[in-house]
C-alpha cells in the first residue's frame, strides 16, 4: 500500500533515485518493424502542441468513459463477492479514478511547455544523440512526479480502504491496470510508448514500495553491503519477476483463475508486477531492519486479494519458493549473512 515517505537526499538515496527512475524509461520494444517511427515523430508527438493534442483527445472524448468501463471490468472479476461495494462508493471510486488520470495527463502536458524550441535540429547540435533523445521526452524527475500525485493517489486508495468491505482493495490495482489498457488502446504507437511511462508509475506506486525504499536508504553508507546488496538486486529485479513468471507457467501450464490462465496476457502483467512488490518488500525489511512491512502489509494483503480471486495457496507457496531460490541465485555468498534472515523472516510470516 501507498504510504507516505519523505525523501530526504544523500548519495546513497540518489543513487537508488536513479534506479527507480529507470523503471519508467520509454520501451521502444512494443514498435513493429513496419511502424517505427522516426526521431522527427517522436519529437513532434512529445511537443507541448503534440501533448495538448494527446491530452485532449483522452479527456474530451474517452477518459471518462474509460474510467467507467474499467470500473465494470473490475467489480465482473469480483461479482462473485456479496455486494462487495454498494453504488455509493462505486460513484466515488470511479469519480477519484478519473481525478487521478486527469492529473497525470496534466503533468504530462505540462512537462515540456517550456521546451518549444527543442527540436531534434537542436538537441543534436546540443551534443545528444539518437539513442539519449528519448531522455528528453521522458518523465520528470522521479521524487517530483511522486510528490505531486501523492495526495490524489492516497484519497484513490483511502476510498478503497474506507469500503465496508476490506476485500474491496483488491479493485484498486486492477482498476488501474484495466483503465491504463482501455486507454492505451486509443493511441497512436508514439503516443503509447510516450505516457505509458506515467501509467506504469500510477500502477506501481499504489503497490510497490519503491518511495519508501529510497527514503529507508538514507541511513546507508555508499558502500554499505546492505546498500550494495540493495543496489544490485534492485538492477535484477525485473529479470527476477521475469525469469519466476516463466518457471511459474512451466509448473502449472494449465492453471486457471478467475483472471484466467497464467499465459493470458492480463494475468502475465499483474503477475510479475506483484513478482516485483514481493521483491521490494523484502528489501525494504532489510533496509528497515524489520518485518514489519512483510507481517503487516505483504501478507494481510495477499490474504485478501489472492485467495478472493481463486488463487489457490499452493501457487503462492511455489511463487515463494522459486522467487526466493531466484533470488538467492543471483547473491554472493558473502551476502547471504545479510538476506537469508529476512528471507527466513517471509517464509515463517506466510507457511507458519
């Protein structure tokens, strides 16, 4: 869950401010061979005129209705719950959704209003090249864009908790992975690679932790083992989640959920998204030096959510064991002093 966490900078939280910052550079992966678009495209696309148009079409002709749509997405995954929600809330839910995208649309219109003159011409005379143009059009300084959308996303997530009924969180990262989808699919392929960046964050920032292991590293020296430790699991992370979604698939290929099979592409995302909060809260432990974060807020919540969507615990367990064995994989021996504590710690928190 979303928690508050003053960043307060040293080398150490800068260095792992950049870390979290890479997770939202732009993936130019997703581009055919038959649409890749020119460096121009791009700059014509992330202009102040080319983000007012994207923005605009999103709000006056979809965002509403998107935010709707998903909304019925969500409450067809958990109908099966009793009047898990009444209209009320329903209303407020979907009313503090749209406030949360239009935000990010704001910031995302706003964050070159004052760069007009940049054009390609420019910035390659500059001194930048093709391969870090994309640095430019990107998001804004990490911590910056954290604070700015703070309090809309924790009145998004207090709407959620403040439900009559708790299994009600389990609508909130899935409301917003359905709404980025419904409203991905409205954009161009340039438009897509250049706010998908901004919707990864919302999504992950409800979830993972990430804020509050920058702020938690502020008591580490540069070369702190725990630091290095941190620093370097952080850089596997994703190849982690990766790499234990795809062993998860070879244990159990025909595997059913109310969200599907574990091959389905929606399961796939919210698979190794949740792969990567596991990881996170175990880091977060070790910085802390504590389980809280584990015993209080990790496992209360995939009680709730994982087994209200029929994920029986028998993948958890084996989600457990193979995310930990990749983990330990990847570590020096050395640092086995440092992790296998914590790592322990998860283990009796979850199978005691």
């Amino acid at each position: 869950m979303l928690k508050p966490a003053q960043i307060v900078k040293n080398p150490s939280v800068e260095r792992l401010l950049k870390l979290w910052a890479q997770r939202y550079k732009m993936d130019l992966s997703s581009l055919s061979l038959f649409e890749e678009p020119s460096v121009n495209s791009f700059s014509a696309a992330a202009s102040p005129a080319g983000r007012a148009l994207t923005t605009t079409k999103l709000k006056l002709n979809s965002l509403n209705i998107n935010t709707q749509m998903a909304w019925i997405l969500t409450k067809s995954l958990y109908n099966y719950i009793p009047n898990v929600l009444d209209f009320s809330e329903a209303r407020r839910i979907t009313e503090i959704t749209l406030i949360v995208y239009c935000q990010i649309l704001n910031i995302y219109q706003q964050q070159l209003l004052s760069t007009d003159s940049l054009t390609v011409e420019r910035l390659q005379a500059a001194g930048y090249d093709e391969g870090n143009l994309f640095s430019v059009w990107g998001i804004p300084p990490i911590e910056e864009l954290a604070y700015t959308l703070e309090p809309t996303l924790i009145a998004f997530q207090g709407e959620h908790t403040a439900c009559q009924d708790w299994r009600a969180i389990g609508f909130m990262t899935t409301q917003l992975k359905f709404t980025n989808k419904l409203i991905l699919k409205l954009l161009a392929p340039v438009e897509k690679i250049l706010l998908c960046p901004y919707f990864k964050f919302i999504e992950e920032q409800v979830a993972i932790p990430w804020q509050r292991i920058c702020a938690a590293s502020v008591k580490q020296e540069l070369d702190s083992p725990t630091l290095i430790l941190v620093e370097q699991m952080l850089l596997a992370s994703e190849g982690i989640s990766k790499t234990v979604y795809s062993q998860l698939v070879e244990h159990f290929p025909n595997y059913h959920s109310r969200s599907g099979n574990l091959t389905h592409p929606d399961v796939a995302h919210s698979s190794i998204r949740d792969l990567n909060m596991f990881q996170a809260y175990l880091y977060l432990c070790i910085l802390e030096q504590s389980l809280v974060p584990i015993e209080q807020e990790l496992l209360p919540l995939c009680k709730i959510v994982l087994e209200k969507v029929e994920v029986k615990w028998e993948i958890l367990e084996k989600w457990m064991q193979l995310l930990i064995d990749e983990i330990i994989r990847r570590v020096k021996p050395e640092q086995n002093a440092i992790l296998l504590p914590y790592i322990q710690g998860m283990q009796q928190a979850f199978f005691q």
